[in-house]
C-alpha cells in the first residue's frame, strides 16, 4: 500500500517538478549568454514544455514499469528458489531438493536463519509435486498457501476468482465514478478497452491447463536466450500487467492532453484564446443582465397592465427620473451646478451669510 502511494504521488508531482528542471537546463546549454529566452506563457516556451514533458513522463512510464518487475524478480518464485524449470518433472524436483537440503538443514548449518529457509524449500517442495496445488501456485500465485479447504484443481480455481472479480468490479466502479467526476476524460475508450482486455487475459490465464501464448511463446523464450532474467509466470505476467495497467492509466492523464492539437489545448496555454474566452463570458453575462432587467421591469409593470391611463403615466414619470438621473450624473453639469452655487453663496448678503 505504502509503495502504491509512493508511485501515486511520483506520478502527480515529479513529471512536471522534472520538467520544469529539464527544461531550464536545456535553455541553459542551447542558449548562448545574452540572447533571449522563451518567456514563459509564449508559444514556443508552451511546445518546449509540452514536448519535454511527455519525453519526462515517457521515461517515467519506463521506470515504473521497470519497478515492477524488479519487485517480481525480489520475490522470486519456488522454481527459482529450487533452481528448477517450469516443466520440472517430480522426479527432477526431489532430487534438487535433496540437494538443497543437504548443504541448509538446520543440523549442518549453525545460522539462525538456515531454520526457516530449509522450512521454505520444504514448502516449495511439497507445492510443486502436488499437481493441485502447482496449478494454483503458477496462476495465483503463493497466496495459496493460506487457502483452506482447497484440494482439487476446481476448489483453488473457485477460490481465485472469488479475488479476481471482486478486483475487476471495484476498478470498473472507481473508473465510472472518475468519469462522472470529469478526471478521466482523454482516451476513456481506451481505459475500460484496457481493462476488459485484462480482465479476459487473467481469465483466460487462470482457467487453461498451459502457460499464456505471449508467455510460453515470446517473452520467456526471449528472456532465457539473450538475458539472464528467469522466465515469467503466469501470476507473474498477470502482477506485471495489472501494474502495467495502473501505470497507463495515470499516463493516460498525463501524456494525453499533451497530443491534442494546439487548438484543443487549455485556454491557460494561449493568452489570446483566454482572452477572448473571457469576452465572450463577459457579454454572455450582460445579455443575461439585460434579460433580467426586462423580466424584472415586466414584473414591476405587471399591476397596471389593462390600464393605459396608468401604464402611461408610470412610464412618463420613470423617463423623467431617468433624465434627471442622467442629467445629473454628467461631469458638465455637475460642475455648472457646484459652480452656480458658488457663486450664489458668494453674492449673498452680509448679514445672511453671517446667518448661516
């Protein structure tokens, strides 16, 4: 969990924390002493930002991805732990055990920790030549080994998809949710086509007797002739590819409004696009003024309507305070009155303004 949210929160901070990074180094090396930058906000500061950007994000994807498969290699499986092949016969598997036990058995080695290391071999051991519990390990992995009441094949497959649905069901759920919520509007086609086509892979994987074709065919064969990386299994294709999913899910957000077209970009990225956004807003909002002064003016005339005497003479009297407002209102005449009345308080008697 603690890791989930570690990727989670490298996700939203450190793409665009590195981009900002890369980005001045780049001006910094491209850029000779005393010519102009980019100013930020301009159009080729913006395409600079974005093309950086999705290299940073890319490089990212590359890396969390290499994460997870360090992390299936970390915890390595019974066949690796045997050092035998997937297609170890039982024959195979005892005799490496034997092997194995007589250089860690407790008894030959004093290290307190040969003790629970010869305790997993035995446990490896014993899974692997129980063809049960083999088909079970290499589908779902060694959470098997806390299942109770599994003995036969269908018993272990009932009991996996019972974690499998629920796995699917609550990622469908928090994917609808995000749509309703507006965060996963780039490339939704694309998210729940992913998802379907990993629900149908992982059933498929746990429910035939033989290994995925993209496994058995491609990957292992390629991993076991030009690297040193031991092969896949099925669970393990199934871990790598869910956490593949996550991952293109959140680059989905990341990557994807930077390969729309400058058109479809945020206002934000175009000063004049915003600008004009912003008109447009304003005179919208005048016109829903004016439509509401009307509509409150037809109420306040609604009480003399049939009346034309009255009507009329309402409607003289509102023209008149609206001239009189208005005349008012003007700085000319403002000024002529302050003025007129100046000069009307210096022509005044001796005795009146010593009145006042």
């Amino acid at each position: 969990m603690s890791s989930a949210l570690l990727s989670l929160a490298g996700w939203t901070f450190l793409p665009n924390l590195v981009t900002g990074w890369v980005q001045t180094i780049w001006y910094g090396i491209t850029i000779r002493v005393g010519d102009p930058k980019p100013a930020p906000g301009s159009p080729q500061y913006i395409a600079h930002r974005r093309r950086i950007h999705l290299l940073v994000v890319s490089a990212y994807l590359l890396y969390t991805l290499y994460e997870a498969d360090w992390e299936i290699r970390r915890a390595s499986d019974f066949y690796q732990d045997l050092s035998v092949a997937h297609s170890a016969t039982e024959r195979e598997i005892k005799s490496r055990f034997r092997r194995l036990a007589a250089i860690h058995h407790p008894d030959k080695v004093s290290s307190p920790s040969s003790d629970g290391y010869f305790v997993h071999l035995k446990l490896a051991q014993d899974t692997l030549l129980n063809p049960a519990k083999r088909f079970a390990y290499e589908r779902f992995g060694p959470d098997i080994i806390q299942w109770q009441r599994c003995s036969t094949i269908r018993d272990y497959l009932v009991q996996g998809l019972q974690s499998v649905i629920p796995y699917y069901g609550i990622a469908a759920i928090f994917m609808y949710l995000l749509g309703l919520l507006g965060y996963v509007e780039w490339g939704k086609y694309w998210r729940w086509l992913t998802i379907v086509i990993l629900c149908v892979f992982e059933l498929h994987t746990i429910s035939r007797p033989y290994f995925p074709s993209i496994a058995a065919t491609f990957i292992n064969p390629f991993l076991t002739t030009f690297t040193s990386h031991p092969p896949y299994l099925p669970f393990q294709i199934i871990q790598l590819a869910r956490k593949m999913s996550i991952t293109l899910f959140i680059a989905f957000s990341q990557i994807g409004p930077l390969l729309q077209p400058a058109s479809a970009t945020p206002a934000s990225a175009n000063p004049e696009l915003l600008l004009r956004q912003q008109l447009d807003r304003l005179e919208n909002a005048a016109k829903a003024g004016d439509l509401e002064a009307s509509r409150l003016m037809g109420l306040e005339m609604s009480p003399f309507a049939g009346d034309p005497q009255a009507l009329s003479t309402v409607k003289g009297k509102i023209r008149e305070w609206l001239v009189q407002n208005t005349i008012r209102s003007d700085p000319e005449v403002r000024d002529a009155i302050g003025r007129q009345l100046k000069k009307r308080r210096t022509d005044a008697p001796a005795g009146a303004r010593g009145n006042r």
